[in-house]
C-alpha cells in the first residue's frame, strides 16, 4: 500500500513540472511547422541579409586597414537561407505544399459549396508544374497538392479569402477552357430548336418541334433513309428513353459518313435539341447514353502492317 | 410447321427418324405451343424412305471425297425444287393463335364506315378464289398469323366504295396505286378483288407483270390490221386456267352468247367455266379463246338464262414492268414495248379508256418499289395525276429527255392514288390484332404504338409488321 502512494505521488509531482515545460513545442519540431508560431526570445537569430556592395557589412574599413581585420570579420559571417525547407530535397515543393496546407487549417471551419458544386478550374498539369518550379516534383506529390487545391476551390465564394484567391491563381491554368461556355440553345419563332451531333465521319443537324412522332432525314421518311430498324430506333432513341416520341416531330440532315455512323450522329443531335426544350431531361439522357459523343474513329494504318493492326502471313523464309 | 422441309439441304427428312421419334417427346417440346396432335406427321412408305436415305448418304460422301463441293453435302436440289421453295405461299400458322371475335369479310361490311380500321378475315371461298388467281405473294407475312386477315384501311373502303358505283352505274373505274415499298399496294388490290368476288364480280388478274416482260414465256408475232402484236401463248394458256379456277362460281352459270371463229369446234350453248378451260388446255388455241372469252364479258348484258353479264375487274401488279421496254425482240432486233404485247395492251386499252366496260366494272394497277425497271414517264404521269386530282400545281416533264408518250397517253385518264402510311388509329388496330395473335408479346398502349408507328417510317404497314413481328426480340 505505501508503494502505491508513493507512486501516485510522484507521477503527481511529475506532471506537474511537465505542464511547464511543454508550453512551447521542442526546438526540433518547431523547425518543420508551416504554422509561424511566437519564436522564444533565446532562439537563434538569422544573421542580417549580406550585402556586398555595403562598405560596413563587408568590413571594407577593416580591409583597409589590412588583410588581419577581414580575417577578424570571418567568424562572424553565417548565412542561412530565407526558407526553412532549404535542405530537404526539393524545398519550393515542399514550400508549397506547406503554404497551401496552413492555408487550408486557417480557413477550414469556412462554409463550403455542396459536393459537385464547385466552379471547374484547370489546374497546372505536372509538367507545367514542373517547369514553373524547376524542380522534378513526382506526380504523386504533385497530386498531393492538387488535393489541397481541390478543397480550398470548395469554399464558399462569398467568404473566399483574398489570401487563397491569391494561392488559387498561382496554381491555374493561363487558358481556362470551362470559362468557355457554349452558346445556349433556343427556340425559335417557328418552336425548332436546332442539335448538333457528331459520330465517326457523321455530321447530324436535327431540328425539332412539337408533333406527333414524324421523322424526316435527308427529305425521306425513316424507314427510307435507314434499311436497318437498329439504325431507325438509333435515330430516335432520344425520344425513345424519355418517352417523348409521340411529342415531337424530328427533321434532321445528316452528311458524311456511312449509315450507322449517320444514325447514331442524328441521335446525338436530337438528344441536344431535346435538352434546347427540357433542359432536366439531362440526366435522363445522359443514362441513355445520348448527351457525350463518341470520340472513336478509325484507327490508323501504320507501315509494317496490313491493317491498323493486322500483321502480313506468316512466311517461312 | 418448317418440318417437312430441311431448310439447309432442302431435303425431305427421313420419314423413319420422325416415326420413330416417341409421340411424348414432341408433347414437351418447349418451343411449341400447338397441340401435338394437330399436327400429323406425314407418313411415308418404307421403300421409298430407303430408297432417299440411300442417295441422302452416298450423295453426301461423294461431295466429301472429291472435297470441291462447300455445300456441306447432302442432296443437291431437284429441278425447280429451289424456286417452289421460294415462290411457296403459306396462308398458315399453326403456333399463332386463334383470334377470337375476328369477322370474316361480307359484302356488307367492306363497305361500312364501322369497320374502319378493324381486321377482318378471309372467308374459305374467297380464299380459295384468291389462292386460284395467285393474289398472295411470298414476301407477304400471310404465313405468321393463324389465317389470313386484313385491314380495312381509309383507302380500302374509298376503293370499295368506287367499285360499288362502277358496279351500279356501269362505269369504269380506272386507277393506278402507287406509293411507299411495303406500303400495302398489292394487299389492297388483293382486298378490291376479295371485294369483287364478294359481289360477284369476275376477277382477272396478272400478278406480275414481270413474268410477261422478261422474256420468260414464248411468244408469237400475230397481225391485227396493219399493226403486229406478240400474243404469249402459254401464259395466256395459265392465266385462262386461273380465270376459271378463280371465278368459277360466276362463270359456271354464264354461258356462250356470241358465234365465234375459234380454231376448234365449241358447244354453242358451253359454260364459261368449261370454255376457259378448253383454252387452257391447249397453248396453240389460247389466245383466240381469251379474246373469245373477253367479248363475251364484255358483251352488254342479255335477258336469258346465262346471258347475264357481270361487271369484271382486271388487277395488274407490278405495273412498273408494263410500262416499257420489255426483253423480247422483234424481227428487226429491237426490244418489244410491253404494250405491243396482246395482253397488255388489252389491259392499256381500258386503263387508258380506249375501250369501256359495257357492265361496268374496274382495272386497278399496282406499281412496284422492288427489283423495278426504270420508268420515268409512270413515275411522272402518278405524280402528274395525283397533282391534278389534289388541284395543286402540276409538275413540268424535263423538255431535254426523252419521254415514252405511250406511257403518258395510257395513264391520261387514271386516277393515282398515292398510298402512304396507315392512321395511328389504323396502326394500333393492326398492332391489336398481332398482341392477339400472340405473334407481339407487348402490350398495345399509346406509347408503343407511338414507337412503331414511328420506326415504320409513319406508318407503313410492311415495316410496322417487319419491326412488331417478325423482327421480334
């Protein structure tokens, strides 16, 4: 029992002194924090900036004296460099990640946009990146940034700090391509509104009206233009997944091209000029597969090969 | 039902093997829904069975030996056995149902307003008379439905109406239908002449023109006045059987009025029904008994038992294939044009309405939109006349091309009914009719008929039935 209480009383005594003396953070650490916190009055002290051309700081007066009392001035001399992250290996990376993470912990409490909300910015790719800070920043680090960038972009922009606008802009893009948007459609006096498809070597323009479910390509009815009823329900699968075939009259051109990729160019261009009519149609389309275009095209020959990738016989010799 | 004929080998399978096969086993088979025993397995003799396994095997090792035939083997086709597969016409389908409550066609509601848009079925006489006149075509989808049926569209009951007032007031109705492939030309020519038999009318028809222009029949140079025609005895010879065979009913009771100058002696007093078929016998005799045949239909109605004279319609498909140059060669080593053909010009004759039916009556032609011959002239005389009837403006032939004027003079008179696509009401009526033949497992609402209204080009009823039924997923 008089062991126990004697333990208690120490580990009392004990805890007592500590609270002391963890009142500041030990030397070591508060070298790598990004945070600047109050340095202690017995810290080392940067020497002040080396001016060569300042007679004083350079000791002129003593060289004139004679080569002894530059000699003298030596130990004094220490330079240290301006960012603490000199030493490590890549120290403006490292600078800049610990610029945007004490950015992030100061502003973390301010309210943010809903997920999916916030304004699309081009970052810098990595090789921008790279080049601008003219160090080889691993793609992985890179991304780690991009994080943090990422979470700054979701504050609030009515509350958005100038300070992190700032740190924002550093990191953009020169060219914005989403700032680029595009026309909105409309309908016009006649109630058309008018789409634009593409698909392989197609080209689609669809005007469309409220009807009763006519489809005119090219001057001749659907099951003229198209032998294939896979290609005529292609044309009209915009309608199709909306259930808005008996709703609407289609009259499309379509150039270029061979039947199919014709077909599925109309179905993209009815799709966008069904979204010019009811815009929160979107999604819906877009689970029918009718709002991104299809980028594939033929692939190319190359030398060596018959084909894009077919390979001559086989020959012995 | 595709069971009597191999289609890979177009061999007739072994009758042993079919015999042989327990009768439970076809009562489980899944994909049919008939009873087992409707069907009767057709049954062989043995001898003969032996006799075709026995060609079946050494035909098949024999093709593999010389290792040149890519056929697979099997028996090759028997002459003609390939084209009676390809021209074979199936009015039947024993796995579709029954419609219930489906009206035969009557004289009486063919021409009700009612029965716009309905589905009605044809009675086994007009069937067999239509059978007889060769009006169903293979490429027709007889064969999906449990017995053939039709849809009384707009123009049908226009149609109808038309040859109830040629009937009545012994006028001549003169059309030329033209619209869409797959549009449903030749169906309501087929229901016009379901329609005339109803009446009892007498019904001639040439189901393809084709067969009278592409030099597939003989034919002979023949001298009326100053002028030579070509008559084509032998399918003059076929198409008296078919008249007779087709109207026999009205015709057994009609007998010779007229003395003619026939090459054989005749019965004054014979049957109609018998005197065509006197015609048909013989190639060499057939053409002067068809002009024989023709003035007695057309000879003005007489008091007298048999001396009746009922109104004839004349039906003609593919009339593209009439309407110029044909391949037969005259002594001078140029074409023929179709209507220097002794057949076809008697058609030409009352469509232009150079001659007239005394008892009245119709000639209605059906153009063609597959495997057709250009024709620019009947391409421009349909427009031409459905542009006048409508009393718009009235399309310009193109001074610097060459027109068939013949052409042109013949269709002067028509009338162009132009076939577009059916009526939603009309295609949802269809579309009923396939849900309850079980041959579109669907339900039949607004939106899907919307739908295939649409992918059938607005409409039109071979590409509504092709994406509905047959294409079915």
């Amino acid at each position: 029992m008089e062991t126990r209480a004697m333990r208690s009383g120490f580990r009392q005594a004990i805890a007592a002194f500590r609270s002391q003396t963890k009142r500041y953070p030990s030397y070591q650490s508060r070298r790598f924090l990004a945070t600047p916190t109050q340095p202690p009055t017995d810290e080392i002290r940067a020497a002040p900036p080396f001016r060569f051309n300042d007679k004083q700081s350079q000791g002129e007066e003593d060289m004139e004296e004679g080569n002894s009392g530059f000699a003298k001035l030596l130990p004094k001399l220490r330079i240290v460099p301006a960012s603490p992250s000199y030493f490590t290996g890549k120290p403006g990376f490292t600078d800049d990640i610990l610029e945007l993470q004490t950015l992030l912990r100061k502003y973390i409490t301010l309210p943010v946009l809903p997920p999916g909300e916030a304004p699309r910015i081009a970052w810098k790719t990595h090789a921008q990146y790279k080049v601008q800070s003219g160090e080889p920043v691993k793609a992985a680090r890179y991304t780690k940034i991009l994080q943090v960038l990422a979470r700054l972009n979701y504050i609030h922009p009515s509350v958005m700090p100038e300070e992190v606008k700032k740190a924002l802009e550093k990191y953009k893009r020169d060219v914005q391509p989403f700032l680029n948007k595009p026309k909105p459609g409309y309908v016009d006096e006649y109630g058309r509104a008018r789409g634009v498809g593409r698909r392989k070597a197609c080209h689609a323009v669809a005007y469309l009206v409220e009807g009763e479910g006519e489809v005119m390509i090219n001057g001749k009815s659907l099951s003229q233009a198209f032998g294939r009823v896979h290609d005529r329900e292609s044309c009209i699968w915009a309608l199709k997944a909306t259930d808005r075939i008996d709703k609407y009259n289609v009259w499309a051109v379509a150039q270029g091209g061979g039947t199919t990729g014709q077909a599925e160019a109309i179905t993209l261009a009815v799709s966008k000029a069904l979204m010019v009519h009811e815009p929160a149609l979107k999604p819906a389309l877009r689970r029918a597969g009718c709002v991104t275009r299809d980028p594939r095209r033929v692939e190319r020959k190359k030398p060596g090969k018959l084909k894009a990738r077919k390979m001559p016989a086989w020959v012995k010799r | 039902m595709s069971g009597s004929i191999c289609l890979r080998c177009l061999a007739r399978p072994v009758a042993a093997i079919e015999t042989a096969a327990p009768t439970s086993r076809i009562a489980t088979a899944a994909f049919s829904t008939s009873a087992p025993l409707a069907a009767n397995p057709p049954k062989k003799k043995g001898p003969a069975v032996a006799v075709k396994k026995q060609q079946h095997t050494k035909s098949f090792t024999k093709a593999r030996a010389g290792g040149k035939g890519g056929s697979g083997g099997g028996r090759p086709p028997q002459q003609g056995e390939r084209k009676a597969m390809r021209k074979r016409i199936v009015l039947s389908n024993t796995n579709a149902l029954e419609v219930h409550g489906l009206e035969d066609m009557t004289a009486k509601n063919i021409v009700d307003s009612q029965s716009a848009g309905k589905m009605l079925g044809l009675s086994n006489e007009v069937l067999d008379a239509l059978r007889a006149a060769a009006a169903f075509k293979p490429t027709q989808g007889w064969s999906l439905f449990r017995r053939p049926a039709t849809l009384v569209r707009k123009e049908t009951l226009e149609v109808v109406r038309q040859l109830e007032e040629a009937g009545d007031k012994k006028s001549t109705v003169r059309q030329v239908i033209f619209g869409e492939k797959g549009s449903g030309k030749s169906v309501l020519q087929l229901q016009a002449m379901a329609a005339a038999l109803l009446k009892g009318w007498v019904v001639i028809h040439i189901p393809e023109a084709q067969e009278l222009s592409i030099g597939h029949t003989s034919y002979q140079p023949v001298k009326i006045g100053e002028e030579t025609v070509y008559v084509q005895p032998h399918y003059i010879a076929q198409l008296l059987g078919q008249i007779a065979k087709a109207n026999y009913t009205v015709l057994s009771h009609l007998r010779l009025s007229k003395q003619h100058n026939l090459p054989i002696p005749v019965q004054s007093n014979i049957s109609l029904v018998r005197f065509a078929e006197l015609g048909a016998g013989d190639a060499d005799i057939a053409w002067p008994f068809f002009t024989a045949l023709w003035s007695e239909l057309t000879a003005p109605s007489a008091e007298g038992e048999g001396m009746a004279r009922p109104p004839v319609l004349l039906t003609l498909d593919s009339l593209n294939f009439a309407m110029g140059n044909t391949t037969y060669l005259n002594a001078e080593l140029q074409n023929i044009h179709a209507h220097d053909l002794a057949l076809v010009r008697q058609y030409m004759d009352i469509l232009s309405g150079a001659e007239s039916l005394p008892n009245g009556g119709a000639v209605i032609a059906a153009t063609t939109e597959s495997n057709k011959p250009a024709s620019p002239a009947l391409d421009f005389a349909c427009e031409r006349n459905e542009a006048l009837q409508a009393g718009k403006e009235v399309p310009e032939w193109d001074p610097y091309v060459k027109v068939d004027r013949r052409v042109l003079k013949v269709m002067e008179g028509a009338e162009a009914l132009h076939l577009k696509g059916l009526s939603k009401d009309e295609a949802r009526g269809v579309m009923e009719y396939y849900a309850r033949s079980g041959m579109l497992r669907q339900t039949v609402n607004d939106s899907l008929v919307g739908e295939k209204w649409a992918l059938s080009g607005g409409g039109i009823i071979g590409e509504l039935e092709r994406s509905s039924v047959v294409m079915r997923v």
